[in-house]
C-alpha cells in the first residue's frame, strides 16, 4: 500500500520491530505527525499480528469517524470495508473489516462481553494523555483480560497495546507497562509564533477579549483560517454572533463562522471540519477542546487561545456532578498551538502573559481523580471485581468517590452485600446491561415496567447528552412533549432532537434485549416525568420551603430563579443542578436547571423505596426539652411525622449523651473546678500507677464513656435545669472501686500539710502538679515535696506574704542555700515584719508575723 508521506513514517519500522517482541509499546509523536492515521494502516499486514483485527480508540465521536474516513479513503474504499467505526448512534463496521475505530465507552462494553477480545490482535490507545476515566479503565481491563486469558487465545498471538500521544507523563504509564520501549517520532511540526496577550483576571470576561482578539488576527492575517478555542457552548454562540455583527459592519463577505462543539450533528461538525467553499473563502472556527487533539481541520494556521477549558467535576459532599471552568495545562497548550502548525508556519495568540504560562500544571488532572465512579464501579463489578485495587491503575480511584459510588448503586437497589461481599442484584444485573450511567440504566428499568417504555427511553436521551434548554425552560415534562411531538420545538431544537430520539430508539432496543416484566400500573401522565426523574436522581427529590426556594433530599439547597409555573409546585424532582461561581447575583446558591414536578403520593407506592421509617427522640434547643416522633423521611427530608408520647429510657439517654458530647462537659453539667481536680488526680495515677486499672478521666475519654458513667443518672432529666441537679461528686467517685478511691487519697491528696501546719490545696491541672505556699511556711522543709508514693516531685511556688511567686522550684534544698539570699535582699526592706532569717534551714516555719512569732 502506498500513502501520502507522513513524518511518522519515518519511525514505523522501528514500531513494528518493537511490536514483534514485545507486548506493550509507547509512540510520541507531535501534532500532525500523521500517527492516527498511518500507524493502523502499516501496521494492518505485519506477521505478528496474524490476520487478527486492531481497534483504535480515539477520545472523540468527530475525531473518530474523521480518522476511520481518511484511513478508509487512503485505502481507496469506504468506511465498513476494511476500515469501520463503531460509536453511539452511528456504526459502520463490515464482515471484512480488520480496522475498527471506535470510542472508549464501545471497548469498555466489547471487553464486558468477551474479556479476551478474541480476534483482536492489537488496541491502540489514541490521544492517551487526555486520561478520561474511560481510557484509564478500558486499559486496566484490557491488561487484566490479557492475564487471566492470554493462554487461552488459541494459536492467536497474546493481545498487543499500543500507546499514542503527543506530550504525555510517562511516569505512571512506565509502571503499569512494566517500563515498555517509547518510539519516538520527531514530526514535522511547522514553526508556530506564539503571541501572548496582557496577564488574564479571575472573573474577567473572556467572551469580550476573545472577540477582540479574533478580529485582531483576521485583520494582522488576511490570507488565513483560524481556530479559536472557547470553554462551552455558550460563549461559542456569543462570540458568534458578535462577529457576525462585525463582519457586516465592516462589509467582509469572505469569512464564514463555524462553531463545532460536542452538541452538534456530524454533519454540522463535519463542515467546521470541511474545506471552504469557495476559492478565496477563509473561515473562523469557534472550538470546545474537542478540536485540540487527533483532527486536522482544513486551512488552519492561526489559533486563538482563551486558555480555558470546559470539565465535568463531581463533588463528593453534594454527590452531584456540575460543568466547571478551569485553566488548561502547558501540554493541553502545546497541543492546541500545534494546530496553528500542521500545514504551515503559523501563529498561536494565547489570551494570558507568558509569566502566566509558566504556572500553569504540567499535564491534565485524570478524570479518575475528579468523577462520578458510579458508572465504573458498575462495570467493575459486573466484571466481578469487587476491589479496584486488583486492576493496575495510572492513578487508583480514590477511596472517598468509590465508597460513594457503591452507596449510589446501593440506593438504586443495584448492589447487596452477601457473605461481606459487594455483588449485583438481579435489578443490577439488568442494569448493567443498558450502556449508560446507571442513574438513567434504573430510571429506564422503572419506566418499562410502568409502561412508558417511550417516555423513559426518550427522557434518558435528554438526560444523557447536554441539556440544550436550562436557560428556555427548567421544566422536563416540556423536555417530554417536545420529544414525543406534542409541541412544535423550536429551529435550534432540530439537532438535538434528531440525536435525542435516534438514542432512544436505541434505548428500546436495548431495554427489548433484557425482557423486562411489566409490574406497575397506575401511573399518569402527569406523574410520568417525576416519577422517572425522582428514580434517576433520588438524593435530588426536593420540597418548597417556606422561606423561598428548594430543601433537597441530601441535604443541600437550591433555587429556581425564573417566572415558571414548575416553582409553584411543593415538591420536584431535580435533574440538574449548577454552582452559581462568578454570578454578578450573589445569595442565590444553586441553581435548578432542569426539574418535573413530583406527586407526593407517589411515596405512598411506587417511590416508597425512596421512604425510610425513623423514630426520632431529640433535644429542642430552643425549647430546652425532648422532641419525640416517629418521622418518614426521603434523605434529609422529613415527609411525614408523628408525635410519640412516651419517650423509651434508651432513646432518652441516647439523646442526652449525644448532646453533652456536643456541647461538651462544662457547658450543661454542673461542673466545677473540683471536678476538674478530681479528674487531673486521676490522670496522674493513670500514668504512675500500675497497680491499678485507673479509668481515663481526660475529657475526651469522659465523652467516650459517657454512657458507662453518667448514663444511668440521666433517666430523671426532662429539661435542661435536670442537669445542674446531678451531684458530680459522686458520681465521678463511683467510678472508681474503694480500693481506688483510697488509693486515691493516699497516693494523690488534694491538699499537703507544710511544715507551717497549714494544708494548701495542691492544683493538679498542671504538669507537673504545683503547690503554692508562702515562703515562711517551708521554712526547715529542705526536701521537695511529692506525691504518688514519691514518683512525682511537685513544683513550689513559694509565694511573698502578699501572695505573690518569689520563686518557682523543684530543688528546695538548693534554693535555701544560693537564690534565698538574693530574694531575702530584695524582700527584707518591703516586708519588714516577717521573718527573714540567716539560716531559713534552722528557722521556725510560720504564717505570722516577727511580733505573732
């Protein structure tokens, strides 16, 4: 086979070489260095791979017919002959196919099917440094599949990886490869003049700067097509049509805009993609990141940057995931440059200083490391892995989204646990084999067995893709009529409901597939939309609060900023949620997105899964008594409650304990610095005497067994005054036997008899325990005192006869003899009547006066 020279080909006989002996092998190679397209084809005939078939997996829909149409166009044929593609809604693959490219959810699903990949010689894995959780996952399963089946293969030779990129980190990659050999491919990447623009602010609006910029660039390059990268759709639209204003203001008849973003038909992406029409003709495409890697876009040589990127990010603590704008990484950088680069010298205007650039992160976060793990650990689990830790992984799930994903699947009724194991229930089963997220996998299972097979499928396309309406209409039972044709969409609907209702067409026949029995009746019209949506979203069913706005089930608040009819309702069921960072509105919290309104009685019957059955004995801060009911509550919402008149002793003394351990001890007992004594005196021993088995008496131990201790003298307490009246003394005494109680005494008194006759409190708070005494009574005393049978010296604050430290010692005999006659000196003159003796050893101790001496 002949094909057009591409830089790549330079390197191919060392790949193949590489191949042939060994099992996983690394490309680099830059932008436009032709690796898509050229690899799989010169690869097709090698001896090593025996007739069998390569996938390729590519990131991108676009980018993965575009690939499977080049290569097929190269070989003089169509997609479907030997070159095929197989992506959701759309699949061209013949009975002679060998090169089959497709996206990384289809191998995800071939490799659940048949976890050899028997017939498969090869996956190569494209665009590897993108990491979606898709590619990390269809990885760790592919090296998995090969250890538990690559003897089992037949004659066939062991599945082959390859791994393709243009910058990647290979640091992870080399250790679960086992450190394979990089084939480098240096490219023929044309020189790109980077241009940067004045420093980017937080919060500026990127909309107005790229518009600038791009007008900038048409006029510096009259001659060339430009791509501009924007975060989403959205400013994709404004920037649009700011430069359709511009353009005929300034009568420029030769610039036509192409958007191309995700939400789009092929047809539509394909003329961002397509050369322009007429000669003369040059075009402005206005680009997610789905134009960044892995698809040459005809006529580019000018790239404008905003240096922003548009990323799903799950939230672990609100358990929902939200679209986020985030800066791009140097290597996401390089690559969308490179696109300025590929048929000629170029120029890259990035919107941010060159000092900025130098901060920006190396390469991309992992989407393993940000996402919903709810759809992998389904399909972990059908695998039957339980532990993600027996795959190898770049970077492991992290343990906090897993357990939250398994709590999802959970509460779908999608997992059980049998003999400490996590498994699939029969519901789960079923769920997994509908290839979606398994939120939509049990929302679609509810609706065929209600009947509404039609309207579930339909609502889980909608669900699926990017919703095209938040800002029209929050209401999904508009989504619903618009979808089933019982209201005329609007022109820029089309699109997305052609997509919407080809997927639900496939959803049938999915659903058709697992035979699934029809076992609810009564439901209507109107509840249809909420009830589907309450099944995919339980955690988001929501009631009105009084105050304005919505209280949803997982504890979380959101508003419904609008005139729509749907916030008249008293509960909803919500799909979509969104932040509000960066609104000139501030105090609005969350926003719903999408919604249908949800019939309560619904959790009488079909949603009574949702409902769980609570009594609830509670302190009433306010009113300071006990509140005891019986609560049905869907999450954190209370739907129905019952007062109980009598409240259990255990439920009583359960409420109380909870509280005195959040509000601590000294706040509602009555406790006292004797107390506190009494517990240092405790700790003391705890820590020197072995002998017995001292409790722990620190207050995060007396909170700890608070139960063993004080409970059985909480019965009486009805109101907050019952708790000044327990008598703490005793109580803390009976923690301990008599033998201790004496113990305590002897080894630990509270007070010490001085040689002045006086007993002074010993203050154990401290470490170690301090006796404060006045000077004169020690006189004589030339031993430090202790306690604890002498394992414990105490520190004397010999006090002035105002009360005041003189000095602070552990060394009684030493201070009589050097430091007592500088503080005799000092102190003689202002206490004149008390005595200061020469020789404080031979002294009487006292606590009078020379006269009263």
């Amino acid at each position: 086979m002949a094909f057009p020279h591409y830089p790549v080909e330079d390197c191919l006989d060392e790949l193949s070489r590489q191949l042939a002996v060994c099992s996983d092998v690394v490309l680099q190679a830059p932008p436009g260095a032709g690796k898509t397209t050229l690899v799989p084809l010169a690869l097709l005939d090698q001896p090593w791979l025996a007739r069998q078939k390569i996938l390729v997996l590519e990131p991108r829909r676009i980018a993965a017919r575009s690939a499977a149409y080049r290569m097929a166009q190269l070989l003089g044929e169509k997609p479907g002959q030997t070159v095929g593609y197989r992506m959701r809604l759309d699949t061209k693959v013949g009975r002679d196919t060998r090169i089959e490219v497709i996206t990384e959810g289809i191998l995800t699903r071939m490799l659940q099917q048949d976890p050899a990949l028997e017939g498969v010689g090869l996956v190569i894995f494209d665009e590897f440094h993108e990491r979606s959780l898709d590619s990390d996952l269809a990885l760790a399963l592919c090296l998995k599949g090969r250890e538990l089946f690559g003897d089992d293969r037949g004659n066939a030779t062991s599945l082959k990886l390859l791994v393709m990129s243009a910058t990647l980190d290979n640091t992870g990659l080399a250790r679960v490869l086992g450190d394979p050999p990089v084939v480098t491919s240096d490219g023929r990447m044309h020189p790109v003049d980077i241009i940067y623009g004045a420093a980017a602010q937080t919060g500026e609006v990127i909309v107005e700067r790229i518009v600038k910029t791009i007008r900038q660039a048409l006029l510096d390059n009259p001659d060339s097509s430009i791509l501009a990268f924007l975060p989403g759709q959205g400013e994709i639209h404004r920037v649009a049509d700011a430069l359709d204003e511009w353009l005929v203001e300034r009568k420029i008849r030769d610039v036509q805009l192409r958007p191309l973003y995700g939400n789009l038909t092929l047809a539509e992406q394909q003329q961002a993609i397509a050369p322009c029409g007429q000669p003369g003709e040059r075009k402005v495409v206005l680009a997610t990141n789905i134009a960044e890697t892995s698809l040459t876009i005809d006529g580019i040589d000018v790239v404008v940057d905003s240096g922003l990127a548009r990323e799903p990010g799950f939230n672990p603590s609100t358990g929902m995931t939200a679209l986020q704008t985030v800066k791009i990484s140097r290597s996401s950088s390089t690559q969308r440059a490179g696109r300025a680069g590929r048929l000629r010298p170029g120029r890259c205007y990035r919107l941010w200083s060159g000092q900025q650039q130098q901060k920006l992160a190396e390469h991309s976060t992992a989407e393993i490391l940000q996402a919903d793990l709810a759809p992998l650990a389904m399909q972990l689990l059908q695998w039957g892995i339980e532990d993600p830790g027996d795959l190898a992984w770049i970077d492991p799930p992290p343990a906090g989204p897993w357990a939250q994903a398994l709590d999802l699947l959970a509460a779908l009724g999608a997992v059980e646990r049998k003999q400490s194991v996590t498994v699939l229930t029969k519901h789960g089963e079923a769920m997994a084999g509908l290839p979606t997220h398994p939120r939509l996998a049990h929302m679609l299972i509810r609706g065929a067995e209600s009947g509404h097979t039609d309207e579930a499928a339909l609502l889980a396309s909608a669900l699926s893709e990017r919703d095209p309406m938040t800002r029209e209409n929050p209401d999904m039972a508009h989504r619903l009529d618009l979808l089933m044709g019982r209201s005329q969409p609007p022109r820029h609907l089309q699109g997305w409901l052609q997509r919407s209702r080809q997927l639900a067409r496939q959803f049938e026949q999915q659903l058709a597939k697992i035979r699934i029995e029809r076992r609810i009746t009564a439901l209507s019209a109107e509840q249809l939309p909420g009830y589907l949506v309450a099944c995919a979203y339980p955690e988001r069913i929501a009631r009105q609060r009084h105050s304005g706005g919505y209280q949803l089930a997982n504890g979380g608040s959101a508003n419904l900023v609008g005139e729509y009819s749907l916030g008249r309702k008293r509960w909803l069921a919500v799909a979509e949620i969104s932040g509000t960072s960066g609104t000139r509105q501030p105090g609005r919290g969350n926003l719903i997105r999408s919604a249908a309104e949800l019939d309560e009685s619904l959790f009488d019957n079909l949603l009574a899964e949702q409902v769980r059955q609570d009594s609830i004995v509670e302190w009433d801060h306010k009113a300071g008594r006990f509140i005891a009911e019986k609560r049905a509550l869907i999450g954190e919402l209370i739907w129905q409650r019952e007062k109980l008149d009598k409240v259990p002793a255990d439920s009583r003394r359960s409420s109380l304990i909870a509280l005195i351990r959040k509000d601590g001890l000294h706040k509602l007992l009555n406790w006292s610095e004797a107390q506190d004594q009494w517990c240092a005196r405790v700790r003391l021993l705890r820590e020197h005497d072995d002998s017995q088995n001292w409790p722990d008496t620190s207050e995060a131990g007396l909170l700890e067994t608070l139960a063993d201790w004080l409970g059985p003298y909480l019965d009486p307490i009805t109101t907050i005054q019952g708790f000044k009246k327990l008598n703490l003394e005793s109580i803390l005494q009976a923690m301990l036997s008599w033998e201790q109680q004496k113990r305590l005494e002897e080894l630990v008194p509270p007070r010490m008899l001085v040689p002045s006759g006086s007993r002074h409190k010993i203050d154990y708070s401290q470490s170690p325990p301090v006796l404060a005494v006045k000077l004169q009574e020690m006189f004589g005393c030339e031993t430090t005192p202790t306690v604890c049978a002498g394992r414990v010296a105490l520190v004397v604050h010999l006090l002035s006869p105002a009360g005041r430290p003189l000095q602070v010692t552990q060394d009684l005999a030493g201070f009589w003899r050097s430091s007592y006659h500088d503080v005799k000196k000092d102190m003689k003159g202002r206490y004149p009547k008390h005595p200061w003796p020469e020789d404080p050893l031979v002294a009487i101790p006292t606590r009078r006066v020379k006269r009263r001496v």
